[in-house]
C-alpha cells in the first residue's frame, strides 16, 4: 500500500518539500508519493475535500492556508491552537490533527548542530516578532533558558508575542537600538524576518559590533544560503547556523508525525544546500 503525503498552499511550484519528503520515503523504505496541491484562497474547501475523498495519510500546509485551515480540522495539537497556525496535519483514522513543527523543528537544528546551546544560563536575542518568530519563541521558551529578549520595531508585535511565554523565562521588548549596544550580553542570536533575504541580500537588521565572541548567529533566511549578517558574524569569529537547516528539520518533524520514523537527516543538509543554490 502507498502512502499518499501533500503540500497545500499557494504558489507551492517552487517548493522543495517534495524532494525532502521523497527522499525521506526512501530513507524509510516506504512506498509512498509527495503530490501539490495549489490552489488560491476560495479553493481550499475543494481542496480539503480532495484530500479527504483520496484519503490521504498527511499533508503540510503553507501560506495562505495556515490560519484558514483552522476550522476544518478535527483537533488541534495544543502548540498550534496556541500559536493560531497549523502547517502539518496527519490523517488519524479519519480524523484530521493539526500540528506546527516550524518552532520545534527549528530547535531541532540547532541543538542537533550546537548541542550544548541551550540550557538554564543561555540568553537569547530574537530579532522580529512576526509569524515565523511565533513558533520559534514558543519553542525557545519550552527548553527553559535563562532569557530572551526581542528587538522589534513594534512594541505591539512584540508584547503580543510574549504572551507566548509559558514558563518563568525571563522575557522583554527592547528596540534595535537597545540590542546593538547590549549585543554582548546574549549567547544565541535568532534572527526570524525576511531582512537579508533576495534581491536584497546586502541588507542586514542590526549592526555586530558588540558581539560577544563565540556567540551563536542563526539567520532563518535561506536565500542566499549565508546571508550578510551570517557573513558578518563570522568574520567576528562567532559560530553560524544557517535558515535551511530549519527548513530541513521542521520537514523531519512532519514526516516523524505521520510515519513514527525519526530519521538521521543531517547527510541531507549538504545537498538540500546545492538544491537551494540551483547546483542539483
């Protein structure tokens, strides 16, 4: 028997999540396929319906549809109903279950390239509170470290996304300002907007001249693969994690939900580098 997975959103045609998944189906040795399902906004209900018609074991879920989904699911992990967005909903005999693993997934990579980053004496800056700072916030909190701060243009933005913060993390709002001059208070530097990201590669959200030495730098844009603030951190000898790896370990996260199989995925960072870099 096949297992039948899916992406829903749109535009999906650029996506690489039927190459991570189908390479991960081979890793598992499951007969299985990895199909797009595009479509505009007024096209969902088609669309879930589709799905459910053709039974299919999961599917993932990206933009528009991450909030809209919501009301045509059965149960919602509790992670996702907190943080309002599904992109990951397995098939429970019968029964739709929606999940986010962009947080947990993005943790993931980092504590399985930096093992020892996080802990109860880590303080983390995050840059941003828009909706991928979301996910990634919850998920920074849950592994219980000393604090984090966000730097945001809004106050507003930032506040609503301290509500998040479920356990005795010490947590504030400071500006961008307040960040660049106290830059070397922090140990883990998360980066969650679209600054940096093409056509606009040499644009960078915070000047380094007040990073601490051996400090952690991690930047979820993917595209280029080292942006201008990876590149700057370090030539200031700091350590770098890069925006594909989330990409990578959300996607196992997924696949782990709807097989039961975690896989060792870290020999595909490699080539989903090349992939990214249109080399393969």
């Amino acid at each position: 028997m096949s297992l039948s997975l899916g992406l829903i959103g749109n535009p999906i045609g650029h996506s690489l999540s039927p190459w991570i998944h189908t390479n991960f189906l081979e890793k598992a040795n499951i007969n299985g396929n990895y199909r797009l399902y595009e479509g505009d906004i007024n096209k969902l209900p088609d669309i879930l319906k589709k799905l459910r018609q053709n039974n299919i074991a999961g599917f993932n879920v990206t933009v528009p549809y991450k909030q809209t989904i919501l009301p045509y699911i059965d149960d919602i992990d509790k992670d996702a109903r907190v943080l309002g967005a599904v992109n990951t909903v397995l098939n429970d005999n019968g029964r739709w279950v929606g999940y986010n693993t962009d947080g947990q997934g993005y943790v993931r990579s980092v504590i399985t390239a930096n093992p020892s980053i996080l802990n109860k004496d880590t303080k983390i800056l995050m840059l941003g509170a828009g909706g991928a700072a979301r996910g990634i916030y919850r998920a920074l909190v849950n592994q219980d470290v000393n604090r984090i701060d966000i730097a945001n243009r809004s106050e507003e933005k930032a506040i609503d996304l301290l509500h998040l913060n479920n356990r005795e993390v010490k947590s504030d709002f400071i500006d961008f300002g307040t960040a660049e001059e106290n830059l070397g208070d922090y140990d883990f530097i998360v980066q969650t907007t679209s600054v940096g990201m093409k056509p606009k590669q040499d644009n960078q959200i915070i000047k380094l001249d007040h990073l601490k030495k051996n400090a952690l730098v991690s930047d979820i844009v993917y595209q280029p693969i080292t942006t201008q603030l990876l590149k700057d951190a370090k030539f200031r000898g700091a350590n770098i994690h890069h925006g594909h790896a989330m990409l990578l370990y959300q996607a196992q996260l997924a696949f782990e939900i709807w097989t039961g199989e975690k896989l060792n995925v870290e020999n595909m960072l490699q080539p989903l580098e090349q992939k990214l870099r249109g080399e393969n």
